[in-house]
C-alpha cells in the first residue's frame, strides 16, 4: 500500500515554514498520542505517520530530498529502514514531547531512536542560590559603602575535590542504570526515562565516602564575602552576587547570593526616591520677622534663610542636597518644611511683650469680629 504525501499527512502545503510543520504535527500528536488513545491501534498508526512524517520535513537535507524524489529517496540506504531516516538528533522531538507530555517522556518508535542522544550523559547540578539581609544606615545607602558579611554556604571538598570518594580510590559505575543516570521503565508503545533512584542521575557510586565530606563531595565553610552597596540603593532592593551561592555538584556551576537592603530609619531625614524631606521648626519672631536659620543635611549644617511673613507648614528646596541617584553622580533635593512652634511656657518679660503686640495689633479691628460672621450670616440668608 503506497504511503501517503507527507504534506497531506500533516495538513500543511509544501511551501509551509518549519513552525508551520512543528505546530502541524503538535497537534497531531496530541491527538493521536497512545496514551491518549489505549487501546486504539487507528490513532497508533496515524501517530506513527505523523510523526515519520515530521521526521522528513522537519529535516531540511531530507525535506529537500523529499520534495524531489519523495519516498525513493531514502528507501536506497538513507534510513535503514527505520522508517525515520536516521534524520538529526531527535532534538525536535524531544522539544515537541517535552511541551506535550512532559520532558521525561520520549518515543521508543523503531527501537530507541528517542532519547538515545541522552543515554550516558552526566549532569553537573548548579549549587543552591543563597539570600541574606544587610542593613545599612540611612547615610551608607545614600552614598554606598562596602560591608563585609560572614556567609554558611558549601564548597567543593578539597580532600576529595568533590567527588565523595575517599582519597585513593574512584567512584564507580552505577549497577542499577549502567552509568546513564535514568532508568527507562517500557509502557507499551512508549518509554518513560526516571532519574535513578540509586545513583540519583549522577550515573557512579560511592564505595567507600570520604572522611572529610562523608561522600557529600561538598562541605560548610563559613566566609567573608566583601558587598558593594551602591549609592542610591532604596529599602528593599536586593543585590546580586554571582557565583558567591552554594558550589555546583559534579562539575556543575555554583548558584549566586542574593543580598537583600535593609535602610536604619533616620531620627530627622524621611527619603523620597532621591529626594530628603525634614521638619525643622521656627519661632514666631522668625516667622514674622525673618532671619537665617540652620538646617541639617546629609553634608554638614547649612543656612537657610527665612522671610518675613512665613506661615507655619512652608516647604523649602536645598537643590543637591538629597541622595545620591543610582547608578549616576546626580543627586536629589532636600525638601525642609519649616512648622512655628508655640512655647508652652514663657517668661514675665515675654508675657508683657507679648501683651503690647496683643493691643497693637488689636488697634482699630474692634468689631471686626462681629462684622465677619455678619458677612457669614449674610451668604446663607
């Protein structure tokens, strides 16, 4: 029975792009997928079709080939007979199946063309990423400082030099998965690969551990790690240390330290972003008066002057006087809100004066009082 067009096949016109195929036969896949159909041996025939199908369009030599000799092409040794042509390293597959089903499910069709490209390979395992908290001052966090932390974290056995083995002898090839570090467990038409249970996917054992690590291939070990806090860090931000996390397994690279700020509260300045805000206070005299006053900055005191006639609540700008902006030599603003304070108790000599201004000021307003809430009574009638 003649094969059917590997276009027809996957539904797609043969100037279709390769996503076009991929998306094609995913579908396809989905719903011809045995586990999907047990039982069916229908959906079982059109998976397999779609999917030698795929195996020559998704090859661009065998697609080529394909489109110019159709099946001929590889029925003179190009395949062996395995009805996927011997095309690539299954990488399309093993994506495709990974999206579906789950990357530890691999077709076992012919044989075991899937999943071959992994047998026998040992993975290094990345170390663990690592978080601490750093507290800073209000002033180190404006404009940064350096700070040195003791850090728990494990490194790499230098008796053993990781590998777990005591010193003299070697590790030895797992018996339970022959060194590949997955066990295949075959289910029907399909092969499901687990990591073993015995090596855990290193693929080798430990026969006699070293003293040092006890076979772990790792140890603690307490370090000072020096951190650059850049000027400008807000409260919360978290820094990252690349490589300063817990050593890689077997080879495999070390994970990173994530250190995340924490800001003292200031007694006077609040933050805004760049910008510093504080409340200083003013007597009355000044307020009316004027005058020149100190002011507190991030640098030293400053003189802020004062005009006549400032109400209570008026905010002021010191231009470069806030924080450090990060990443940049620029700087915010200090915002100084200036509040008249009231004494609670004063002096013989004060009360008098303050007596006189009482009936300065009072001079020729007799009756304004009662003229204004006249004029509010005026609005509502």
């Amino acid at each position: 029975m003649a094969k059917r067009d590997c276009y027809e096949i996957l539904g797609v016109s043969k100037d279709a792009s390769i996503d076009e195929i991929k998306k094609a036969y995913r579908k396809l896949a989905l719903k011809y997928h045995p586990d999907k159909n047990p039982g069916d041996k229908e959906a079982e025939e059109k998976f397999k079709e779609a999917t030698e199908a795929y195996s020559i369009l998704s090859d661009p030599d065998a697609r080529a080939k394909y489109d110019q000799f159709g099946y001929a092409a590889f029925d003179q040794g190009g395949g062996g007979g395995s009805g996927f042509y011997g095309f690539g390293d299954f990488s399309g597959f093993e994506d495709i199946f990974g999206d579906l089903f789950g990357s530890d499910i691999f077709s076992s069709f012919f044989g075991s063309a899937f999943g071959g490209a992994r047998a026998g390979r040992k993975r290094g395992y990345r170390g663990r990423d690592l978080k601490i908290s750093l507290q800073v001052s209000f002033e180190e966090a404006a404009f940064g400082t350096e700070k040195k932390v003791a850090v728990s974290r494990q490194v790499v056995c230098d008796e053993c030099r990781g590998s777990g083995a005591e010193k003299g002898t070697s590790l030895q090839t797992c018996a339970q998965c022959n060194g590949t570090g997955q066990i295949r467990l075959q289910q029907g038409f399909f092969a499901i690969s687990r990591t073993c249970h015995v090596c855990g996917g290193k693929g080798e054992v430990v026969k006699r551990p070293c003293k040092k690590c006890r076979g772990e291939g790792r140890v603690s070990e307490r370090k000072k790690i020096n951190i650059k806090v850049p000027a400008g860090i807000e409260h919360g931000q978290r820094l990252k240390l690349r490589g300063e996390g817990d050593s890689g397994e077997h080879g495999g690279p070390p994970g990173d330290l994530y250190v995340q700020i924490k800001i003292k509260p200031h007694p006077i300045f609040e933050r805004n972003g760049a910008d510093v805000i504080c409340e200083v206070p003013i007597s009355y005299p000044v307020a009316v008066l004027g005058g020149k006053i100190l002011v507190p900055t991030l640098d030293g005191e400053v003189n802020l002057k004062i005009p006549p006639g400032t109400p209570s609540g008026k905010v002021f700008r010191l231009r470069g006087k806030g924080v450090t902006v990060l990443g940049s030599s620029a700087r915010g603003d200090q915002h100084v809100k200036v509040s008249i304070v009231v004494p609670k108790r004063i002096s013989e000599e004060e009360r008098k004066l303050l007596e006189k201004l009482k009936e300065t000021r009072n001079v020729g307003c007799k009756g304004q009082g009662d003229g204004f809430i006249g004029r509010v009574k005026d609005m509502f009638s």
